[in-house]
C-alpha cells in the first residue's frame, strides 16, 4: 500500500492513535507527582530525556519492528489482532479509571526502589513508548512500508515527541486549571477513540488472515 506524503489523513490518524494510546494530557498528573521532588531545571531535564527516550524507542519500532517479527516467525497480521487486542484492554481500562492506577502503582514501586532517574523507565518506556504505542506504530509501518511514507510517519513521531513535551512543561497549570475531573474526562474520551483503532487492527488481520470471513 502506497500513498503521497502529502496525504495528511494518514498522518493525522497516525497522530491521533498515539495521543489516544499515550494520553498525554492524562500523563501529566502522573509527571507531576513523579518529579515534586526535583528542582525545576531537573524537572525540565527529565522531561527532555524522558521525550527524546521515547522517540527513539517509537523510531527503531517504526523502521525495524518488522524485521524483528520476522526473525521470530510472527506474521504482521497475527501482530495486528494482538496488538488490536492489547490496544483495546488498555482502552478499557482508561474508561473505567483503571488506567491512571495502573501508571501510579509503577510510580509507587519506584519509589520504593528509591531510584532517582525516572526519565528513561519508567517515563519514556513504558508509560510514553508502551506496549500499544510500539505496538501501533509496527503496524503503522506495515502499512506503508516505503521510505518516503516513513519518513512521514518519523516526522509525527517527532512532533507527538513535542506534544508530549510541551504537555509535561505546562504540567502544574493543566493540573491546576483542569483538575482532576478534567483528566478523568479526557482520559475516557481517548479510551473510547483507542478501542475503535484496537478494532480496526483486529479487523485488518482478520480478514486477511480469514479472507471473505468479514465481508
């Protein structure tokens, strides 16, 4: 499958699976009361590692998460359904609250381990580069496997890396101004966009894998 760079959708509904997945408005409670105890030069300094981390965990996903399926014999499409199942548990437990618990119990065994770089796990890998967001974009890289496609794709990584940065930057007003009501909201809301993607992918594998079966 082939498409012009200058295909906007495509990137956009690239964009828009990673802000459901990552939620990164709903993350900023989280980041917040991970780095209270840090000065703000290091708070600034972990959420730069914590970004550039992640995007580089999305980047070698994008360009080598195939060639690492296939050296253990896994089919796209079997990744697909799973991925499309993952995706939809973690839609669901965004949309009945279990999701910011989830993220918050890592903080606390964190803190019980008493380590102080937080930036690269657990912030950037799981919490921002998890299992859904690797997962969607191996399978956004199936899609369009050309170079220039991906190097739309590297580009969306790059701005939803920023996006994610500048979410965390203006952590202490969101919180203050939105409140935590707000951050439940909008948590439910990229839980509902999620699960419709989880179902497309499981749909796509489907029916390739059971040609005619859904049609």
């Amino acid at each position: 499958m082939s498409i012009s760079i200058f295909d906007l959708s495509i990137y956009i509904k690239f964009f828009v699976g990673l802000c459901a997945l990552v939620n990164p408005i709903g993350m900023i409670p989280i980041f917040t009361a991970m780095t209270n105890h840090q000065s703000f030069l290091e708070r600034k300094k972990t959420n730069l590692i914590a970004n550039f981390s992640a995007s580089l965990i999305l980047l070698i996903s994008l360009f080598f998460g195939s060639n690492i399926l296939n050296i253990f014999g896994i089919s796209i499409n079997s990744f697909r359904i799973a991925g499309g199942i993952l995706i939809i548990s973690i839609a669901f437990s965004m949309i009945n609250g279990q999701f910011i618990n989830q993220i918050k119990t890592i903080k606390d065994k964190k803190e019980e381990n008493k380590l102080d770089s937080i930036s690269v796990i657990p912030l950037a890998m799981p919490l921002i580069a998890g299992p859904g967001a690797i997962s969607s974009t191996i399978v956004w890289s199936t899609y369009y496997p050309n170079w220039i496609n991906l190097f739309g794709c590297t580009l969306v990584i790059v701005f939803f890396s920023f996006i994610c940065w500048l979410c965390f930057e203006a952590a202490p007003c969101v919180v203050h101004i939105v409140g935590k009501t707000g951050i439940n909201i909008i948590t439910r809301i990229m839980g509902l966009l999620l699960m419709s993607l989880g179902i497309e992918f499981i749909n796509i594998g489907a029916s390739s894998i059971f040609p005619g079966l859904l049609h």
